[in-house]
C-alpha cells in the first residue's frame, strides 16, 4: 500500500487512467481469501478494478462485470497478469435482472461458486435539483439502488441463501448532510445504506453478511475528475478535509477486503465510512459547487 501523500505529492493511484499497482505490500494475509470468488459490478475501471487487484492478490478468483465488454476484457488480462489468479469477464446490465441471471449462472458455471459480491456499479454528475431532469434522476436511482437490489437477490437465491456468502455495497457519505448538487446520488446511496441494514437482518440466518462501504473523494477516478476533484484539490479545498488529502483507490480496496473477509466475521448492517473525516467538516456550499459543476472536468 503507497503511504499517505505529503501536501502536493502525486501517487502512483493518482494516475488519470486505470491501470494496476507496479507493487505491493500485503497488509494482510496473502492468503486472507484463498481460493475465494468474487463477484464484482462495475469492476472494469476505477475503484472495482483495485478492489478485483487486490482480492485476487490475496488469492481470490475474480468475475469483473460491467456494460463495457471491452474494458472489461483488458482489465481482466491485466489483473490476472499480476496477480497469477483468474479473472472472468462478463457483460451485464445491473438494471436488468435477466442480465444478471445469465452472468451469475456464467460463474457458477465457470468457478461453481459465489464467496463474495461487491456491489460497485453506479453512475453520477453534477446538477442543481432543478436542472436534474426526470430520466436522469430516475436512471441514477435505477443503477445504484435497484441496480445494487437486483443483483443482491440474483446472487442470494442462486447460491447464498443455502451457501451464506459476504455483500458489500458500495455507498457515498452524500446524504449524510445534504450535499449540493447531488440529490440522485445521495438519494440513491441513502437507500442503500438502509437496504444495507434490511438484507444483513433478514438474510443474517442463512450466514450471509452485509455491509457497506462509504468513501469520499478517491483519486484517479473518473468520478473524482467528473465531480471536480482536481480542481477543487488544485484550489486548496481539500485542506478542510481532517486527513488534508483525497482517498486513493488501494485505500478503498483494502475497507473492501476487511469488510468481504473473516477479519470482520462477527460484523454485518455496518456502514463504513473512508473518507479522511470529509463529511464532518467539508464545505457544502452551493454557488461553490455550481462553478465547479460548470467546469469542463465536471461534465458528462
């Protein structure tokens, strides 16, 4: 894991395409998820893409899948490069159950078992509520938040429900006090958070544990560059941020791994929060984000 940042420096995760770690140091077992399968959405780029790197380098088999088939296919030989595990590529929409039925048949197929879901895919911009058109804040809803129930229920009854199994979902702090611009996002993510705790109640006696995971800004992701990170990072924003810094993607993966590990074994409903204590002190202000919102790094 690359050591936090002293003011201005540049990590390797900062880079602005996706791509894996040149190295690693294992902060844990190597062998924590030893012949594991994990089943991640949106696992083709960004925050996924770490989260695939470093289970399969702690011995896990990884199905990555996204729209993008593509995407999915080069990233797919570049973590089985590095990590010597295999990685199954599979095109899905999470918005649409039968999609996912066809992929998660295509892994029990593949490697005969599901140990882990990380639920990942999302999408999100910038917009005043009242620019937010209805289709757009219906989409974001649909793919975060049925996106996430969708696969969850594929997942639970092909296998967990008869062979337990870890969730996580991958949340935001966005609804926690209202941040501007972000009423889709942080409107989905909240309904999140709570399925989060609802499926770890009910799904808890067929040992299958839920969790999330909520990080803040993360460099060198596209929704760090489409939500005007480098800008508001360049402009000094970032120094009301406890830790005076953003997240990286390694930082992210290694909650993940906590949470979709035996590390955690007796936690389930439990929302992680990784953001460096942002949420609790971080400017909200409207007329600031309008102007980073109409930056060129901010849009679609």
């Amino acid at each position: 894991m690359a050591e936090p940042r002293s003011k201005g420096a540049l990590l390797p995760e900062d880079v602005d395409f996706d791509d894996c770690l040149t190295s690693y140091t294992h902060i844990y077992s190597p062998d924590l998820l030893k012949d594991q399968v994990a089943f991640i959405t949106g696992g083709g780029s960004g925050i996924g893409l770490r989260i695939a790197e470093i289970f399969m380098r702690h011995g896990c088999d990884t199905v990555i899948a996204s729209r993008n088939f593509e995407k999915l296919k080069e990233a797919a030989k570049k973590l089985s490069a590095v990590s010597g595990r295999r990685c199954l590529p599979l095109c899905l929409d999470v918005r649409q159950p039968e999609s996912i039925t066809a992929a998660v048949d295509d892994t029990l197929k593949e490697f005969g078992k599901i140990d882990i879901l990380i639920n990942n895919a999302a999408g999100n911009f910038l917009c005043p509520a009242s620019s937010l058109s209805f289709n757009a804040f219906k989409t974001v809803m649909e793919i975060d938040t049925m996106g996430t129930f969708n696969t969850s229920k594929v997942v639970y009854e092909k296998y967990f429900q008869t062979h337990g199994g870890n969730i996580v979902n991958i949340s935001a702090t966005l609804g926690y006090r209202g941040q501007g611009l972000q009423v889709h996002a942080g409107s989905a993510k909240a309904a999140n958070d709570a399925m989060t705790k609802h499926l770890a109640v009910e799904w808890g006696p067929s040992g299958v544990r839920v969790n999330a995971l909520a990080p803040g800004p993360v460099s060198g992701t596209e929704g760090f560059r489409r939500l005007g990170g480098p800008r508001g990072e360049a402009a000094g924003l970032f120094q009301s941020i406890p830790l005076q810094r953003a997240g990286n993607k390694t930082e992210m993966a290694h909650c993940a791994l906590f949470l979709a590990s035996r590390a955690s074994s007796y936690v389930t409903g439990a929302i992680l929060v990784a953001d460096g204590g942002s949420w609790l002190t971080s400017a909200n202000d409207v007329s600031m984000l309008l102007g980073i919102a109409s930056s060129k790094s901010a849009k679609l």
